[in-house]
C-alpha cells in the first residue's frame, strides 16, 4: 500500500483507543450552534462529509446506505404507511427516503437544532434533494420528546435520527424506557419504529445492546440489525420494534415485490436478500445483546466514548 500523503487530517474518534482518520480536502463550514458543533468537511475519500461534535454523521458517497437502512427495512414491514414522524435526521435525507414511498400523505419532522437544519438545506442538497420543499413534510424546531408527550396525534412510523446517547448530550432521553413507552402510545396499531443504535463491533457493543433490551421493556416484536457503512470505520446497528408486524417475517422475493410496487426511484443499498440478510447477526454479537441486562433509563442514562 502506498505511504500516506501529507493531507491534513481528521480523526474520528470511535473510542479513547481507536479511531478512523480521513485525509481532508478542506473545510467546508465550522460553527458551534446552541446544542453541537457542526462541521462540513471534503475529505478525500468519501466527499462531503457532515461532522457533528467531531463524530462522522454522513457521508456524500455512502449516506445512501445508512438511509436506506434507516428508512426501508421499516417502511416496507408496515402495511401501508402514510402517516411519519422523524427525530432529527438535519440532513433531510431520511425523509428523502420516507417519500420515496408511495402511500405516504404526511411526514413530521422535528430538530432541536435549526442551525444544522438550515446550514444542510443550503450546503447539503445532494443529501436531502428538495425534500423539504416537500407539500407533504413539515418541519418544526422543537423537543421532541416533549412534542410526543403533549400531542394526540398517531403515526405509523416514527423514526429516531439522532446521534448516541453520550453523557451530557443532547440525545440520551431519546433512548430511555420511559421515551419508548412514550412512542408507543403515539404508534396505530400496526405502528413501528426503526433508529440507529451504535456500532455492532466486537469491543464495543454496549450501545447496541442495551438498546436492543430496553426496546423489549416496550415492545413486543424488537428486531436487531447492522450495516456496514465504510465512512464510519466500524459496523453499524439499527434496531427496528413494533407493535406486532414482524420483519422478519417478510421473504426477500415479497421485499422486492412491494419495493417494485410501491417505492418511486431505484435504490442503491437496501432490496430482497439484504432484508432477510442484515437480521442474521453473528453469534457473538447475538449472545452479547440477549446476556445483556443494562436497561437505559431516565435516571440511569448510558454513558458512551463521544
């Protein structure tokens, strides 16, 4: 392999011990909003990339995977979903992906964070393609936990687009038991929800599996997965829950018949196999979560390396 060049370098942190590093091109936007520090940095490797408290987010060469791992998996395993709430997801990507889907009427979506809302719909448009132009999105800077708390309205989906929940950030009580119980109550029958939920390495599977059992606290079908995302320098994980569909249930030649049927546009990552594919976690990784008993909480948050 060739010696590395004399770029300048940025270096995501995945721990105190380990980290990723991206030969960068330049930086694109610095600021320190009201919650986070937001970057946009051209690296050499992956283009554009979004930087929120010095962790990758997205990447402009591989983001398509992360959001159709998010969105699709979800969307599909609902019947007939028409009504979305998103949680974060600044970018505009994951509701890019939402109205790829026919059936859908309605799409809520609520940042806490306007300035990194409003800096990637001016520097980021390849992420969120005029989505938010959208007549079918609406946007609202506010808490969305205190949002789902107060309002009456029901979702099919809801999907939770936000960073891990590292000790003193903004995010944690979006993890919690008490905030699942609180998506429940807000979900129609067949509801379901999809979220991010940490790398799925080895040495760090804390993340992945406490959320993983405090999802099943809640609900009654939780279903674990992972991606690979090359940008972020490790396996990732996702977790999908319900009320009562099961995506597991779902054979790939039925995936790739609704995904014909009822998704505009053609799809880059997610199709049949991969569906029936990403729940089949290793052995290790499927012995970790089950022996897990850590429940985030409210008043016991999960600290994690940020």
């Amino acid at each position: 392999m060739a010696e590395p060049k004399n770029y300048k370098w940025f270096h995501d942190f995945l721990s105190p011990e380990e980290g990723h590093i991206h030969g960068l091109e330049t930086i694109l936007y610095s600021r320190q909003t009201k919650f986070q520090k937001m970057e946009i940095m051209r690296t050499k490797s992956y283009g554009d990339c979004l930087v929120l408290d010095g962790k990758m987010q997205s990447s402009e060469v591989d983001e398509f995977i992360y959001h159709e791992a998010l969105v699709h998996p979800m969307m599909l395993t609902h019947p007939n979903p028409k009504r979305a709430f998103v949680v974060g997801g600044g970018e505009g990507a994951t509701i890019r992906e939402i109205l790829r889907h026919k059936s859908v009427e309605y799409v809520l979506m609520v940042d806490i964070d306007q300035e990194v809302v409003e800096s990637c719909k001016e520097l980021l448009p390849a992420w969120h393609q005029g989505s938010f132009e959208d007549p079918r999105v609406e946007l609202r800077y506010l808490d969305a936990r205190k949002y789902l708390e107060e309002t009456k309205d029901m979702y099919d989906v809801i999907i939770i687009d936000i960073s891990e929940p590292v000790e003193e950030g903004p995010a944690y009580l979006l993890y919690t038991k008490e905030f699942y119980s609180i998506v429940f109550n807000r979900l129609t029958k067949n509801g379901v929800i999809s979220l991010q939920a940490g790398t799925t390495s080895a040495n760090a599977l804390l993340n992945f599996s406490a959320v993983y059992q405090t999802l099943k606290t809640v609900f009654p079908v939780v279903s674990p997965y992972q991606a690979c995302i090359p940008s972020f320098g490790l396996p990732w994980g996702f977790a999908m829950a319900s009320k009562e569909v099961d995506p597991q249930s779902l054979s790939p030649q039925s995936i790739d018949e609704k995904i014909g049927r009822t998704i505009k546009g053609e799809l880059q990552y997610y199709h049949g196999e991969i569906h029936q594919g990403q729940f089949l976690l290793p052995k290790h990784i499927r012995q970790r979560i089950e022996k897990t008993e850590r429940i985030i909480e409210d008043n016991t948050p999960l600290f994690t390396y940020h």
